[in-house]
C-alpha cells in the first residue's frame, strides 16, 4: 500500500523538530511525582480513504519527565485483516496474550515524552487492510499509557472505536505546536530559528497545519485561533475578525478549496506581553477549523481547487459541512515563556512575517519536510512488527 501523500506528514515532524515543541493538548501540573494521562484522535476514516494519520496525545500533568514509558494498546476485538495501526513506538511492538486479551506492548522514544505541563502528539496511522474492502466495520481499541512511577492510574487509559465507514466527506485534521522558541516564518518561505528561549516581551509566531483526510474536497475553510492570556496578535491580520483584547481570530478563507491528502499552513505573528512573569507555561492556545461544503473529486472540482485562493474578506453566517471524524479538527498549544538570563532583554525584536491574507500558506519548510518523510516511512515500514514476548522485548 502506498500512502497518499508524504507533504501532510510535515506537520507530524514537528514533534521532533528542534524549532518547535511537541503537539497536543497542554495542562499544569498539579501532581507531585510522574502523571500522564493519554487520548487518542483521529480513527474514523472515510470510504474512499486507504489510510489516515491519526494521533495518541501524551499529557504530562505531574512534576517529572519519566523513562521507559510504554503504551499498550489492547486489539483484542479488532479485525486485522481488516484494519490494523501502526503506532510510532521505538522499536518493536512485542505481542502478548493472556486471559483471552491481545495486547502489543509499544515502547515509545524517551524525546516523545512530553514535559510537566505539555503534550505530546504521536503519530498513529491507520489503515484498511484489506485491499478493496468497501463495508463499514468498527471495533474498541484501548491504549494505555504506562509509566514507572504514575501516581494516577484514573486518566492512563482511553478507548476508542477504530471505524472503516460508508460515508463519503470531508475529514479535516489540525495540528498546533507548542510555542517555546523565537521563530520567524514568511510567507512562502522557510522557518527559522532565531533563538530556542521566548522570554516576555518577545515576538514569535504560532503555527498551525490544516490537513484533509477526507475523501472529498473541502469547499472553503475557516479557522478560529485563541491565544493563551498574556499573548496577543502582534499584526493586523487580513481576512480575519480579531477580538478587542487581540487574542482571538475567527478567519474566513471561502475561497480555499483544500483536496483530499493536500495540507495548509498558517502562520500567525504574536507578542508576548513584557510583564509576563516567568518562567510560566500559559495554557488555553487553541486553533480548529471547519469547512463550509465538500466537493466530489471530479475534473471539475479539482480544476476548481485549483484555484482557490484566501480571499481578502470576512464572511459573517456559513454553513458547516459534516466532517467524517470531528476528533481531529482542533489543537491546543502552550506558549513556554522562560525568565530572561544574561541581562538580555526580549522586549524588541521583530520578526520579519507580513501574514497578509491570514497568514495561510501552501508549502511548509524543506526541514520539517525532511522530517515529516522520515516519520512517514518509518511508520509505514514498521506498520506494527510484532515479536513473541520469549524473543525479543523493546528497550525500556
């Protein structure tokens, strides 16, 4: 099987990629010790789609960052000759069986464990296995986080049904970063670091990606985008309705046509405000997307694709299409301010990001392609190698 498309793995690289933090949902710590709790999104795929990019979301929400955490993900009840996963563990899945239960034991990389008070996104793909297969099938899958040490045993596990359905639409996807550097990113151009502390007063960008796994076009994308307190837009955004306190833009791009395996970026300016105590985590970042129609991939439509564009308006009453899996379509984000060290102040500095039509672009650095490949393929060739528990085990 051959996935569709390497480019909406990009953002996927993120994850490891040294100018952004990891993905996902942020929360404080509240806990003394180590406390992870895991979610899953992104497992409902459309008729005509052979695979899907999905996510299992680390939260760290304890004080330490553990070693040798595994996620075990129970397939008991799932089908695989129909639909099997391929999480992005660290070496080999080990299989065991025991009291009628299936189980693949996954170790994950130590860099994929997420800090107090972030999240982690880990890729999890998805896919039919079974070539040709049209009916609609659905089965429970838990995954459950385990971490020498976890304090709470209430927030380590999270069932979800794997479904292959009948439906035909759009699926959008949305990853959000976690923003914890100095960056710059024109418009067409490629990211770059510029240095890997946000200090209070600074200026950096929130970046998000738009993905759809759907099986149709999406027909005009919109977008909200909320700022934690203590972060504002630092730029007038065009096509956008921010708020009067600067930190919510709700954008209208109804002449952005976005195809099936097809990804767009937005880039979004903002400033730390200069009375930020630090060192903080703000939580409460958020982006989502929606879209207005879907379009049946045809000649037509894709020529009409084609050429779409971000209009430079607002539009003030949609309608919403139907999204074949709603889990995906939004992400939170923390920004990570650290205390200012050296006598240099962050007050200053500004980027070099015009964000003129919304900030949405159609490419993303040649890095975070580079990356996003490699992950793609790794996932693809490991699918889930399972080993006997008497041969071999994954590094803890």
């Amino acid at each position: 099987m051959i996935f569709r498309n390497l480019a909406r793995l990009g953002a996927a690289a993120l994850l490891t990629s040294g100018a952004f933090a990891a993905l996902g949902a942020p929360a404080y710590a509240e806990d003394t010790g180590t406390d992870l709790s895991i979610d899953v999104a992104g497992t409902r795929l459309a008729a005509g789609t052979t695979d899907k990019l999905g996510s299992i979301k680390l939260t760290n929400r304890g004080e330490d960052t553990p070693t040798g955490v595994k996620i075990n993900i129970d397939v008991t009840q799932l089908d695989l000759d129909k639909v099997t996963l391929a999480p992005f563990a660290e070496e080999k899945c080990a299989e065991t069986e025991s009291a009628g239960r299936r189980v693949w034991e996954c170790a994950i990389h130590d860099f994929a464990v997420p800090e107090p008070g972030t999240t982690s996104d880990l890729p999890l793909v998805v896919f039919r296995a079974a070539e040709g297969l049209k009916e609609a099938y659905s089965a429970p899958v838990t995954f459950t986080v385990v971490a020498p040490g976890d304090i709470n045993s209430e927030n380590d596990s999270k069932t979800v049904q794997i479904e292959l359905t009948t439906e035909n639409g759009v699926d959008l996807e949305v990853w959000a970063p976690d923003v914890d550097s100095q960056v710059a990113w024109e418009p067409g151009g490629e990211p770059e670091l510029l240095k890997h502390t946000l200090n209070p007063g600074d200026e950096t960008i929130v970046f998000a990606a738009f993905g759809n796994q759907g099986d149709m076009i999406a027909d005009g994308l919109d977008f909200v985008a909320s700022l934690p307190e203590g972060v504002t837009f630092s730029e007038r955004l065009k096509g956008c309705e921010v708020s009067a306190d600067r930190r919510r833009a709700t954008c209208a791009a109804g002449t952005t046509r976005l195809m099936p395996g097809k990804t767009v970026y937005g880039v979004f300016a903002v400033k730390v405000a200069a009375d930020v105590p630090a060192p903080v985590l703000l939580s409460g970042g958020t982006v989502s997307a929606t879209s207005r129609g879907a379009l049946p991939v045809t000649d037509k439509s894709l020529a009409r694709a084609a050429g779409g564009e971000l209009p430079p308006f607002l539009t003030t009453k949609i309608d919403v299409a139907e999204d074949i899996d709603p889990s995906d379509d939004s992400d939170d984000f923390t920004v990570k301010v650290a205390a200012v060290t050296g006598g240099g102040g962050g007050g200053d500095g500004g980027l070099p990001v015009t964000g003129a039509q919304a900030g949405l672009i159609g490419g993303v650095g040649v890095a975070v392609l580079a990356v996003g490949g490699t992950l793609f393929v790794l996932a693809r060739r490991r699918r889930v190698v399972l080993v006997t528990p008497n041969d071999e085990r994954p590094a803890a």
